[in-house]
C-alpha cells in the first residue's frame, strides 16, 4: 500500500539509492523503519538449513516491505535485499506512527494492506501444499495474473525460473521441465525465453 510520497518526505523520509544484491535488513534484526520503493525491487525471503531460498514476497515500486514488524515490535522474521538497483524511502517507525495517528485514511489503507499480505500468504501455502509441480506452477501464475491490471489475454511473468522456484518450492530443474510441458500442452507460451500466462 504505497503512501502518498509528499507526505512521507514532509515528515521526513530519507530517499536512498541502494545497488542490486544489496541487503536491506537480515532476519533477526530490529525493525526501525518504515521502507516505500520508488523504483526498483526487494524480496523478503528465508533460507533453509541447506541454504535453500523461499521467498516470502517480492515488493515493486510503490509497495512497502517489512512493515508488519514494527507494528508488534518483533524483529525481522526474514531477510531483505534488493533485486534490482532501487530507490527508496525509509522512515523512522516513532515517526510512521505519527503519520497514522494523523491520517485515518492511511490506517484504514494499511489494514487492506495487511488483509491481502495475509491472503497472499494463505495463497503461498495453498500452492506449496499442491502435490504437482504443474498444480503449483500454474496456481502462482493464476495468482500473480489476478494481481495484474492487464487486460490482455496473456501476460508476461517477470520472474526468472529461479525466483519461480524460489516461490513456489520446487527445485529449478523442475520448473524449467514443467514450464516446457505446460508450453507444449498450451497453457503458457514461452516467447525468447519469456513465459507468458
């Protein structure tokens, strides 16, 4: 849920531009600030024990990433770090909290926020709990396609296969088989490389 720019400039919000690769806070860290993209991508994401990655969301331009935990003072549950070069504004909580006090509208735009990060979380463990890697596949396309406010019939995914194996549990030698047969059988096109859906 992005927040109006000039508001959170007004109260004083820092513009940062931070390369790719680069990590914005580790799990376990304290939760300061508020963080909005202007341009560019962040994944929240988890390792495993084999340092496998399951990324738990992916915030583009306008979104805001890891705001849950300053609202219950918890640390980071996951790690963040940019995907793309990025720019984006960051806010210290104390003062976040200001801004909700004096913008009932905004609260209420948060709390929708969070009712659809939950419902995005409920969709992930639905599609993790799919026994086939074709169920679970086309669940996270049918899924990010609802999100889209494209009206063409098919649209381009912007995830490489790794980040949908990434997303959606599967190894990524999986995914590359998969997402050829659901080629063949019609269900997606792969157009240089590209999977549209």
């Amino acid at each position: 849920m992005p927040i109006d720019t000039d508001i959170l400039i007004t109260y004083g919000a820092t513009v940062s531009r931070v390369k790719k690769n680069t990590i914005i806070f580790n799990q376990g860290d304290k939760a300061r600030y508020y963080y909005q993209i202007l341009e560019g991508q962040v994944k929240t994401f988890n390792l495993n024990p084999n340092q496998k990655e399951y990324v738990q969301a992916i915030a583009n331009h306008g979104e805001c990433f890891g705001e849950a935990c300053i609202f219950i003072d918890e640390p980071y549950a996951s790690n963040a770090v940019t995907m793309k070069d990025t720019i984006m504004l960051r806010l210290p909580k104390n003062i976040f909290f200001d801004i909700l006090k004096d913008h009932p509208e905004i609260q209420m735009a948060m709390l929708r926020s969070f009712a659809m990060k939950i419902n995005d979380t409920s969709v992930s463990a639905r599609i993790l709990n799919q026994q086939s890697p074709e169920h679970r596949i086309i669940e996270f396309l049918t899924h990010y396609k609802k999100k889209s406010t494209s009206s063409k019939d098919r649209i381009p995914i912007p995830f490489t296969r790794q980040e949908i194996a990434n997303l959606t549990g599967l190894r990524i030698e999986t995914v590359i088989r998969t997402l050829r047969k659901l080629s063949e059988a019609q269900k997606v096109d792969i157009i240089d490389h590209k999977v549209f859906y």
